[in-house]
C-alpha cells in the first residue's frame, strides 16, 4: 500500500473519472465511477485500497457536492479547486490534449505538486439551502428572461392574444415558484441556529433585506470556515486584477471575474443600495469617482467593501456597526 498517493477526480453529473498517482513515479491507475451512492461507495473503496492521502476535484455547480460529501464522511482529504487554477496549471504543463481521463491525471498532479486546502463539508441544512439558493436563482433569471419576452410581447399590436397570455402565466407561475422556494429556505434557516444567525447578521448590513441575504448566505455557506475576508473577495471575482509586461502591456485594473458569478450578482443590488443609502458607502463612491473611476468600478469597489465587511461580521459574530456620517466641506 502506497501511504502517499493522491488522486484526482473528473466530476460530471453522471459519472466520476478518477486518477491515482503513485507518490515518487508517474505510475497511474484509473477507473471511471457512476456519480450516485453505489458508486461513490465503490469510489472510496477504490481510493483507500491505495492509500490515497490527497484527492482533488474541480468546483462544478452542485455535481461535485455529494462525492465530496461522501468522500469527508470516509476520511479522505479533499480539496475542491478553482476551475480556472485547476485550468491555469494544466496549461503550464503544456498539454494539447484534453479529455476526462487527462483531466483526472492532471488532477492527482495538482494534488501531489500544490498547496493543499482541505475542503470543509458544510451542515446538512446549510448544503440543502445552497442548494435552493441555486435553484431560486435560476428561477429569477427565467423570470427577468419571461418580463422581457412578455414587454416584446405587448409593444407589438400584431401579438396574437394567446401569446400574450401564455407568457403572463408563465411570469406568474414563476413568481409563484420563487416565492415557495424562498418560504422553504427561510424556514430552513430559522431551524438552524447557526444560519439563523448569519441571516440576522447580514440583514443588518445597508442593502441587504432577506432576499438578498438568502441569496448571498447560500454561496456563502459552502466556503471552508477559515477563509479569509481577501479569499472570499477572490471567490467572488470582485478582486482587481491588472496586466503589465514591459513597456508595451499596461492595462487598467479590472475585476478578475474568474470566481463564483452568483455571488457576485447576489452582491450587485445590495451595493447599488448601498451606494443610495449609506452615507459612509456613498462617500466611499463619490471619492473613487472624483478620482476619475467608473460608476461601475465604484460599484464594485462598495460590492467588495460589502464582502469584507460580512466576513469581519461572521468572525466577530457582531451585526453591522454604522460608520460616522462623513462630514461635507
């Protein structure tokens, strides 16, 4: 038995394609597992005939979820990577091809060659309302997409009426469905006290009323406890970034867009909010934009004071402390 090996796994919806490395060679073994129960039973069993110490697997919606679920209840270190590092390092590594098999191999590589941050498995209530969190969020987008098609609809005089009425059922059977799920993860939060408190906490930030705050707190809770408040920023992909090479490549700092895109969204009416009605937040923007930033880059700019400022509420367990109103020359 080898006590040093890592693996890698290739997570789709239905199936699971593992590497193993053996530690001190490029000796490999790999098996392909259906991504349910049975094969994540047969996935461990796998895993520890030899002596795997270090799995990784990319972060892939909600599919990743329950094998890594499974995987920590057995005691099998894990590390859910970022895609786009995952992706960065197997493009350092020159490879021109790429299929699920070589993605598993490359995998068991970043195991063996990169930091490793062992993933934390969220509670049970805290993975079920990530999980509605996510569906809510699908439903506001197909909402947003039916208003727009039912707005086309009525400027047209020509519309059959049929059409018309069709997508007004679909808006308000939608309504109807977001207003069930949000009853059901509100009820899932008050039944957790831990949950109950982090929704209370992010409430009594400026512009984040329940919606939002369900929204954020379902991507929220899925982070390893022990991030820090620059790690959440980097998750969200609302962290500057910049190029510089030479003389000839000096792009502006933009936000680097390469982490969790909900959050983000769950972050962008709260700050918009922000910036109306907090004086402290409006100050902070005004300044950026006397300073000849963007509105947008000062929106995001709030959006990541915002961020930083729930994490120093989760760490100290204290709601929100208004800043002084700032003083006008």
């Amino acid at each position: 038995m080898n006590a040093d090996a890592t693996s890698g796994i290739d997570v789709s919806a239905k199936t699971l394609d593992a590497s193993v490395l053996r530690a001190n060679s490029d000796k490999r073994k790999r098996r392909k597992f259906s991504n349910d129960a049975p094969g994540h039973r047969q996935l461990i069993e796998w895993l520890q005939a030899f002596g795997v110490t270090r799995v990784v697997c990319e972060a892939t919606g909600v599919y990743h979820l329950d094998v890594a679920f499974a995987l920590t209840d057995a005691g099998i270190p894990l590390m859910v990577a970022n895609p786009r590092q995952v992706k960065r390092f197997i493009e350092a590594r020159a490879r021109n091809t790429q299929t699920d098999v070589i993605d598993a191999d490359e995998l068991a590589e970043y195991a063996r060659r990169m930091d490793f941050v062992p993933w934390k498995a969220p509670s049970i209530n805290g993975f079920e309302l990530h999980k509605l969190g996510r569906a809510i969020g699908q439903l506001t987008k197909r909402h947003t997409a039916m208003l727009n098609r039912l707005h086309a609809a009525r400027a047209s005089t020509h519309t059959p009426k049929s059409i018309v009425k069709s997508a007004e059922r679909e808006v308000q059977f939608i309504e109807r469905e977001r207003v069930k799920l949000s009853k059901e993860a509100l009820r899932l939060v008050k039944a957790d006290p831990d949950l109950t408190r982090k929704f209370e906490l992010l409430v009594s930030a400026p512009g984040i009323a329940e919606v939002s705050a369900l929204a954020i707190l379902a991507e929220l809770i899925v982070l390893p406890p022990n991030l820090a408040g620059k790690a959440w920023v980097k998750y969200a992909g609302i962290d500057p970034m910049s190029k510089r090479s030479g003389t000839s490549v000096n792009t502006n700092a933009h936000i680097a867009k390469r982490g969790n895109a909900r959050l983000r969204g769950a972050l962008y009416m709260p700050a918009m909010t922000a910036r109306q009605r907090d004086p402290h937040m409006r100050d902070f923007a005004d300044r950026m934009i006397a300073n000849h930033k963007q509105p947008i880059e000062a929106i995001v700019a709030v959006q990541r004071k915002l961020l930083l400022s729930i994490h120093a509420m989760f760490r100290t367990n204290q709601t929100w402390i208004p800043q002084p109103t700032p003083k006008t020359a």
